[in-house]
C-alpha cells in the first residue's frame, strides 16, 4: 500500500463515511461515484453509526508478512444498521468472541510501511464497553 | 456455432523449472496437436497473478512467440480467478462473428516462485483493494466470514462440511492431471491447520502452479464439444453488499441468461465443474444455483447427490480443491475437462452418457460470475 492510496481513502477510514443514494435510498460503504445498487449519480456522504453488530468473522492466519506481527488477525462482518462492513475486529480473544455481539469503531494502527516509513491508521471494531 | 477442437493440460504441480511461458506452451502444443492444427488466428492468453510473480506484462505477445507463432494476433485477459472462463467468452464473441476462425486460448500461472506469505498477499488483491481487500483478509478470510455465517444461520454441522472435500480428492485421485491426487479422511479436515478459521487448510485449493489450454474454431472439424454459450455477470464489490451474503446474485443471473435451469427448477446438465475454491463456495454455488436448497448442500453432498453415480455429478475432476487451481488457468482447466468428458475422453472419473455440462467460474465470491454450457458437438 502506499501512503497516497491511503490518504485517497481518509474519510472512509477516518471517519467511517458511507454514501447514501439519493434515488434509492440505500447506503453502502466504501463510498464511490455510483450506487453500487442503482448506478445512480446522485449520492450523498453518510457517516455511519460507529456501533453494531457482529454478524460473523474469521480469525485468519494465512496472512501476507504485513500482517505476520499481529497474526492471528479478527475480520468481521458488521452491521451498522445502515450498511454492512466488513473490517479488523481488535481488543479481543479469537476464543472468546461470538457471533451477536455490538462492537463499537476505534481509531487504530493498521500498519507500517517498511522500517522507518509511514504509520497508518483507520477505523477497527472491538467489542462495545459497557455492552448489553 | 463454435466448437472445441483440441484440449491441453499440465499436472498442476510446483513446477521450479518451468516458467510462466514454458508452461503456458506445453498445454498450448498438446491442444493444438490434439486440434490437428499448426495455425491459428488468434491467441488468448489469460492469466492473473503471472504480472506479480512471473513477472510479466503483455504475456500473449510474447507466449506467441515462444510458440513459434510470431505475426499472430494476441491479447492478454485478465479476470481474477474467472480469468479463463472471460478469455473463453472472449474468443466464443470472435469466432462467432466470424473475426477469427481458430482461436488457441491458454491460462496460465505459477504461484509458488514466491513463499506463501507473498502469494497471499497477491491472491488478496482478488478481492476489493478499497473494501474488504485493503484490510488483512489474506486470500481466505472472506472465505472464513461467510463459512462461519453459513453454520450459524443455517445451523449446519462442521463436520457434514468436511465430506465436500473427500468427495474431491477421491475425483482427484484418478485424474492425471490434478495436484493432490490422494483419498481424504472427511474427520481429517476440521482440525486441519487452520488458515482462516472456521476454514482449514483442508477446505482450501492447494497453492500450485498450472496451465491448461483449449482450441476453439468455427467449423466442426474432429469438434469434441460444442460450446452453446458463456454468459457473466458482474456483481457487488463486495458481499457486505448483499442483503444474504451467501447468495451470489451475479451467478444467479449469468446462470439465468445461460438457460441451465428448466422450468422445472432441476438443472438441464449431466455434469458440473465449478468453481469450489473453498468449501463454503461450492456450498454457495449449488445453493444460488438451486441444485441444493439453502443450507442443505453440505447434506445433500455427504448423502451423495453429486458423487459421479450421484443425481448431479460435480467436479469429477476433483475441482479447484483437489485437481487445483492456477488462478488464471483455472477456467481452461474446467473448459477442457468438460469437453474431454463429452467426448468421452476424461481420463479420470468419467460421467456416463454425458451430453450437456456446465462450467461454473467466479472471482472472489461473485464480483464477476460465468456460466459457461456445452454439449456433444
């Protein structure tokens, strides 16, 4: 990756910004030029709730040498109500996760470019503190 | 109409002596010699990971080349893992409007130049690079969400799953040209090396190198198949997208257009190869195609419904679990299985009296989707 893809897709990272269309009405996330349902043109930027729910995940192994520090990495489907997502789940014991569960946003490391290069950061979930 | 007239492959192996050239041109000669041709109109090479780990661009030009084709038309495809079904498509288009009267398509890619880690990190650049793909899913952990969703909505048993994999190794087992060619203990799978868990080393196609090639040519010649059709679709980016995460729209639709189903709702083929990537795709698959009700694939193949004797029989070739899967040259692999088997000359699991098959291929978990149909000539 490199740090301009990263600074292209800030506010999705930052933020968690989806886009709502303005025909249809759905939202999806990331953002793009068109709904990735209607093809419609007319968007609007919706930030997304930073809480839901946890639909499923994987603890995963077979990861590139970018992710071999952190090993095992927690991806997970989340629904935000609004949209779907699907991003790093953290602060938590792969054993002890479960499926149903609220997690909330967190502003996180992601990685690091090389030795001395860039750190970069986005948005992971971990479970809701203080979680019903 | 358009015909397949020759079909090659090369075991799917690690293959250190041979590049991505070389490989291509010795499925390519074993097509063409058994097409009885020496020219052709046009090259299609098809291949995805070949520009990372080879690596090289312009691969058809330069495979033409290494043919011994020098002057020929080329073109490069480049479509995920459906990269071969898309080059098929592509040559069906020119030899169907008359563009080109024999057109040589050959998939190819190596993916053990690199250690493993590496070619993770290229197999996640199938998926979304600014959705799911830019976080660390490696090339399974897609696979990983929706196989544990599958068991949690559907309340399917871990261990009904694992007979998925068993029933393709012993497919593989007889096939000459496919990479784990050994039987498979189905209580072997779940607590195999986990790479993405609930998905295990053993739910996964194996990371080796291949190539596979087919003739395609407007007029009947010694045609071993015909090929009806090949209709796509492309569809979410991904499946967070989807309202089921485990429906694949995409296929669904290519399916649709390619009339595989009858008005009956069973499937108008004898055979399928499709694309079983991992366990929980194969499952996804015969379910979005309706040859399986939701959630019940699994049973519905531990119980034997596409066993070669089976109702359906699926990948006798020991699909991309067993017989393997090359990225870009997966597709060709399909393809030239399907008309061997129509032509009664599959030298492994054989299905009897086949007269029509289908050939399912996906990138990723449906961002495109082909349904490709073909039938004695």
């Amino acid at each position: 990756m490199t740090m301009q893809k990263h600074w292209r897709n800030r506010r999705s990272l930052y933020r968690l910004e989806g886009a709502q269309c303005m025909d249809c009405g759905r939202v999806f996330y990331p953002p793009a030029p068109r709904c990735v349902y209607c093809g419609s043109g007319r968007l609007e930027r919706k930030q997304l709730p930073r809480r839901g729910t946890l639909v499923s995940y994987s603890v995963v192994y077979s990861v590139s040498d970018e992710g071999r520090k952190e090993a095992p990495v927690i991806v997970g489907l989340i629904d935000l109500g609004d949209a779907k997502v699907i991003a790093e789940v953290t602060d938590a014991d792969p054993d002890e996760l479960q499926v149903g569960i609220q997690v909330e946003a967190v502003l996180r490391r992601l990685g690091v470019q090389g030795e001395s290069g860039v750190i970069y950061y986005g948005l992971k979930f971990r479970p809701a503190l203080g979680a019903d | 109409m358009a015909y397949v007239t020759g079909a090659g492959m090369v075991k799917i192996d690690r293959h250190y002596s041979l590049g991505v050239r070389e490989l291509a041109a010795q499925a390519a000669e074993k097509a063409l010699e058994d097409s009885e041709r020496s020219s052709v109109d046009f090259v299609i090479a098809a291949s995805s990971l070949s520009f990372m780990q080879e690596p090289q661009l312009d691969l058809a030009s330069y495979l033409a080349s290494t043919l011994g084709l020098r002057g020929v038309k080329a073109l490069t495809v480049e479509a995920g893992e459906a990269s071969g079904a898309a080059a098929v498509q592509a040559a069906l288009a020119l030899v169907k409007s008359g563009l080109a009267r024999r057109v040589l398509v050959v998939g190819v890619d190596k993916m053990t130049d690199y250690n493993s880690p590496e070619t993770y990190r290229h197999l996640q650049h199938l998926y979304d690079t600014v959705g799911e793909g830019f976080h660390k899913i490696g090339h399974a952990g897609i696979a990983g969400i929706l196989m544990r969703l599958y068991m949690t909505e559907y309340g399917v048993d871990r261990e009904v799953m694992a007979y998925w994999s068993a029933l393709m190794h012993a497919n593989a087992k007889e096939n000459p040209y496919a990479m784990l060619r050994f039987a498979l203990d189905p209580s072997k799978v779940k607590n195999a090396m986990p790479l993405a868990d609930p998905v295990t080393l053993l739910d996964a196609y194996p990371l080796g190198d291949g190539a596979a090639a087919i003739v395609i040519e407007s007029s009947p010649g010694r045609a071993m198949a015909s090929i009806l059709t090949v209709e796509s679709a492309t569809g979410y980016p991904s499946v967070a997208h989807r309202q089921n995460p485990l429906h694949i729209e995409s296929l669904a639709e290519a399916a649709s257009k390619a009339g595989i189903m009858g008005g009956d709702g069973r499937m108008r083929i004898d055979f399928m190869e499709i694309h079983d990537s991992f366990t929980i795709t194969a499952f996804m698959i015969l379910e979005t195609l309706g040859a399986s009700d939701k959630g019940k694939a699994a049973e519905d193949a531990a119980e034997g419904r596409y066993s070669r004797d089976g109702e359906l029989p699926v990948n006798p070739s020991g699909g991309l679990k067993a017989r393997g899967h090359p990225i870009g040259a997966t597709g060709f692999y399909q393809y030239a299985e399907a008309a061997m088997q129509l032509a009664g000359v599959f030298p492994g699991v054989k299905v009897g009296d086949a007269k029509r098959g289908a050939v399912v291929s996906l990138n990723g978990f449906g961002s495109s989707s082909y349904v490709g149909l073909l039938s004695r000539p």
